[in-house]
C-alpha cells in the first residue's frame, strides 16, 4: 500500500506530458536561438507559420507535434506567437542573454569599407544567398542533433558583437572552428546542396537543405566538393577548410537558419552556453 502511494505521488508530480529529447535539445528561447513550442497530439501535423514564415513541424517521441522556431538575433525578450493553420495563435516567453564584443584588425581596407563596385558585387551576392535562406522543401530533416563538421575547437561563438578596425558590423551569424588548411568538411546532417558560390565576404561557400526551413552554410573553404542538387549524406564530404573571402586565417564559419532565422549552431551539437 504504501509503495502505491508513493508511485502515486510520484505520477501526480510529474508534468501532463515529459519533454522530449528533442525539446530538451533545442529549447533555448533566447535571441539568436531557438524555441520548441507545443502544438499538441492531433492525428495530423498542423502547419504553423512564426513572422509569417513557416515553421519545422515534427512528433516528438510518437506523440505530440513540435513546431521548432528559429529567432533572430534582433529578437526582444518578452511574449512572442506563432500562429497555426486553424488561425489559433500560442505563445511563448523569449529570455534576454547578452553576447560579447569583437575586435578584428583587417588589412585589406575594402574588406571593411568596400568601393561602389564591390558594394554592387555584394548586394547581388546577399539577394542570392538569402534566396537560399529562404527556401523550405517539405523533407524532414534526418537528424536534429547535429554532428559537428569538422574536428576542430569552437573559436569565435555565434552572436558577437564586431568590430572591424574599430567600426561596428553585424554581429557573428555563426560559428567558427579552429582548423587547418585542408581539413575536411562533413554535412552535420542530411541534405540536398541548394547554393555554391565565391563571394566577397564569405569566400567559397556551400548552402545545404536539411529539410522544413533549416539550412546549414559553410564559408571560407579553400575547396568545395559537390555541385548544386547534390543529395548529402549524414558524414557526407562537402569541401576543404580556407581562408577565402573576409578571414584573418583558416577557420571554418558555420551559419544555421531556420525559418530563414540565423541561429546558434551550438544548440544543435549540444553545445550552447547560456
């Protein structure tokens, strides 16, 4: 009688639903991170949109649907909505986190103040690359516990304030890896190559769609080794590390987005710092 009694105390303690690995993963509901919100056990999955774009919508454990919101960087504390397809509204509660500042010597001086040429090449170059940002296909993505793409130490973290030569940019959208020249780089995840470029900040770079509004980006490689529509396996080799494009030094610069949101990448590799 008396161990029912304590397995009763211990059910009516508990939560009306445990969390997820997954919620426990990526919930980190700061700016430039990442919010699990709760869309309950319907037979089909709802759709939800955040800041009229759509939402990455899976079950979790078999049981409830999950929509993962991706927010930016310039996101306040405080309530903020997604909104479902039968037009109800859910919210959830965004925490302040403070990031540190950044200072970078550049010696190629139009790295930091480009001419009316280069300014031209770089509008052109970010409408293209945000297009990719900007892409949802319906697979759903194969792992969300991302592996990390190269073997290497965290450098810089994501959500920097910089300071090039003394003069405020926009803060750090990813994260660096200390790295040689030449290491090799392996999709984090599954996915399809929807972008190559050589651009004049991020040098070589390789775009790839992991499914549902989340999309990896890696810059500064010295090589690439796929082409577009190339279909990327879990470990799958996408290019070499570099130091093309703005970088002091070979490194490996790692963006995720989802809902066309820049997030921290070290929630995905079970890494984030609060």
């Amino acid at each position: 009688m008396r161990l029912f009694t304590l397995i009763t105390l211990f059910c009516l303690a508990l939560p009306a639903h445990a969390q997820g690995f997954i919620t426990r993963l990526l919930d980190q509901p700061v700016p430039g991170g990442v919010a699990v919100v709760d869309l309950g056990a319907a037979a089909k999955a709802p759709s939800a949109t955040y800041q009229g774009k759509p939402l990455l919508v899976i079950r979790e454990d078999g049981q409830r649907w999950i929509a993962i919101v991706g927010l930016p960087l310039s996101t306040k504390p405080g309530t903020e909505r997604i909104e479902l397809d039968s037009g109800e509204r859910l919210s959830f509660q965004v925490r302040a986190k403070h990031y540190v500042e950044q200072r970078i010597t550049i010696k190629n001086q139009q790295q930091v103040n480009p001419n009316a040429a280069n300014l031209k090449r770089i509008e052109r170059e970010l409408a293209e690359q945000t297009r990719a940002y900007q892409q949802f296909s319906p697979r759903q993505p194969s792992n969300l516990l991302f592996d990390k793409p190269v073997n290497g130490p965290l450098s810089s973290p994501f959500g920097l304030r910089r300071f090039f030569n003394g003069e405020e940019r926009n803060p750090h959208s990813g994260l660096d890896f200390a790295a040689n020249q030449g290491t090799t780089i392996k999709a984090p995840a599954a996915g399809k190559v929807i972008l190559i470029g050589d651009y004049f900040f991020n040098g070589k770079t390789v775009f790839v769609d992991h499914g549902q509004g989340l999309i990896s980006m890696f810059c500064h490689l010295s090589a690439i080794d796929v082409r577009v529509g190339d279909e990327l396996p879990r470990g799958g080799v996408l290019g070499k590390v570099g130091a093309t494009g703005r970088a002091t030094g070979p490194h490996l610069h790692w963006n995720v987005s989802l809902n066309d949101a820049r997030v921290d990448p070290a929630i995905f590799i079970g890494a984030f710092k609060p």
